[in-house]
C-alpha cells in the first residue's frame, strides 16, 4: 500500500510542478505587460452616465434569467433592427442575422416586405423563422405609404397573408415622410399616418409595433402612439443611420439639394427616451408599454444607459452594427453580439445610471 502511495505521489509530483511552472510564467508575462502597457492604458476622461459600484455585485452567470418581450421572451434585451431583403446579398445577410438571433435568443425586425406583398420570387429571403426558432419574437415590416394605399384599395387581406407566408408575430409600420419625400421615387403620403395606423389597428387583429427610420419622433408624435394598442413603440431615432441623408446621396435630381437641411432634424434617442419619461409621468398606465431603443446606439453601454434610463420595459436595437459583421461572415458576427452582450450584463452588475 505504501508502495502505492510512493508511486501515485512520484506521478503526480511532475505535473503539479509543471503546472505550478506554467502559472509562474504567465503571472510573470502579465506582469512584464502590465509595465510594457501602462502608459498606454492612462485616460483622463471619465463616462459620467454610470457610477461604478464594485462592491455590490458578482461577476455575470453564464446563464441569465431570459426577458419576457412581446409575449415571447429573449435571452438579452437586445434586438436587430430590420434591414433589407430581395436580393442574393440581402438574403444571405438576412440568413446570417436570423442564425445568430436563434443561437443567442435575440429579437428580429425584418426590413421592408413591399417586394413580397404581391410576388413571392424573393419570398426566401424573409422566411427565416426556420433559422430564429419560436421562443423569440420575429416581425414583418411594411412603410406606412404601403399601408395607406392597402387601406385605401381594401386590400388588407395582403397583410395577413405576409405575416402567415413569413411566419412572423406581427407587423412593423415604419413612419418615414421625409424619406419618401427626397427619395427619387418615393411615394406620396395623402393621408396623416396617425389616422394611417388607427385605421389599421380597427382592421387587423395583430401585434403591431410603430418606428421611424432615423429621425426619430417628437414629443407629440410620442404620445399619440402611447395612446394606442401597439405592441410596442421602436424609436429609430436620430443618430444613426438616416435614410433621408441616404436618399439624398443616391439622388441625382440636383434641386434636392434645396433640401439637405432636413436630414439634421430630428430627436436623438436621448431625447426621446427625456420625452416618454415625461409622458410616463404624466399618465401612470404608459408604464406598461414596451418600446425598442434604436438609432445611434453605438454599443452595449449606450443600449444599458438608455433602457435603463426609460421607465418602462425596453430593449436596445442595432441595425448598421450587425449589418457590418453580417457582411464579413457567420464567426464575426456571432463574435461580434456575444462580446456585446457580455458587456451589457457585466454593465448591469456594476454600473448604475446617474
């Protein structure tokens, strides 16, 4: 039995010194680091959104708690804001986002269903439920010029029949008028979309969520909107990507230019978010409405800022980000959404809104 013992101790004494060897090297390699970076590491400007509480908390559990969102739930409070469809690239980009949204448990918006309204060629491209799973909440989208001319030729069939086809939960409206008006070819709006989305909240019996697509919206707009049944209220607000400024660098028309100044108009998300807290005050029962943080929302703690800043269950939305990792591949763009929500649950830990 001693011998055993003599035997078991010789085997085990080579591999826990050369662990304990290894461990000393990379305590000493951090070390080195630590003097080779330190000038390197100073900064001088602090975020003072946050005071960082370091005592209160651990560090983030692999597993967390999932979000209850538009009657379904999420795995992190964050949503990718709909983008496009209807072409080879699109669709694959779309494949991409929709495989990640399923693996991490994260909300999709697609971008603009005009194109399948009536024709079905680029239909694969929206049907992505396949790829998203049940779990997490997935919705079509249509502009609101779209929804006024189906409104107006009693064709509202056509909107029930895209969300069966693309198998989503429900419909976005995207409210967008100085977009349409400095796009080439865009529609004209006849009636106020106000009146636009009543009419369509008395015809369908569907979730509906209410955006804009870079302008954001005023503080009247704002409640108007809390007045109503939607599903939820999408900011897209000013900041990020503006499609009124994308429209006008597409355009060739030289007289648009008499209209670049309209493209700086608008309401950050900041803003909006000062906006519905006012409104929340103001009538208790906006409380309860759910709302979709976008546009400028520049990283994990802008989004961890913002919706913990709102009083009222949100989440935060990236469009432009995805798309960039979404266009180098699958890896990157998992990588990519993994370290963001990371670092939104590492903010939630320790950092609490001023």
């Amino acid at each position: 039995m001693r011998l055993l013992c003599l035997i078991s101790l010789i085997e085990y004494l080579p591999k826990t010194i050369f662990e304990a060897h290894l461990k000393t090297e990379a305590t000493s390699q951090r070390k080195t680091d630590h003097i080779d970076l330190a000038f390197r590491s100073q900064v001088t400007e602090n975020d003072q959104r946050f005071y960082y509480e370091p005592l209160l908390s651990s560090h983030p559990n692999e597993w967390e708690p999932s979000i209850p969102f538009l009657k379904k739930h999420l795995k992190a409070p964050l949503w990718v804001s709909s983008m496009t469809g209807g072409s080879e690239k699109a669709g694959l980009i779309n494949e991409r986002l929709a495989r990640m949204c399923g693996n991490l448990g994260l909300g999709m918006g697609l971008g603009s269903c005009r194109i399948i309204l009536e024709d079905n060629t680029f239909l694969k491209d929206f049907q992505l439920r396949k790829h998203l799973g049940d779990e997490v909440p997935f919705f079509a989208n249509l502009g609101i010029a779209q929804v006024e001319e189906l409104l107006s030729r009693k064709k509202i069939s056509l909107i029930l029949d895209l969300i069966d086809k693309t198998e989503t939960d429900g419909l976005i409206v995207h409210v967008n008028p100085l977009q349409e008006w400095l796009q080439p070819e865009g529609d004209k709006i006849r009636i106020a979309p106000l009146q636009t989305i009543i009419s369509l909240l008395d015809k369908i019996d569907l979730p509906v969520i209410v955006k804009e697509v870079g302008q954001g919206m005023g503080p009247e707009s704002l409640e108007e909107l809390l007045k109503l049944p939607l599903a939820a209220i999408d900011f897209g607000a000013f900041g990020g990507t503006n499609f009124s400024r994308l429209e006008m660098l597409r355009n060739e028309n030289k007289d648009q230019n008499v209209f670049e100044s309209l493209a700086f108009v608008g309401h950050t998300a900041d803003q909006m978010v000062e906006y519905c807290n006012v409104l929340i005050d103001s009538n208790p029962a906006y409380i309860n409405k759910e709302f979709i943080i976008s546009g400028g929302v520049r990283d994990f703690l802008d989004g961890y800022y913002l919706s913990q800043k709102l009083k009222a269950t949100s989440i935060y939305a990236h469009a432009s980000l995805f798309l960039k990792y979404a266009e180098k591949g699958q890896d990157e763009l998992m990588e990519f959404a993994e370290a963001q929500i990371r670092g939104y649950r590492l903010a939630s830990r320790f950092l609490k809104v001023v």
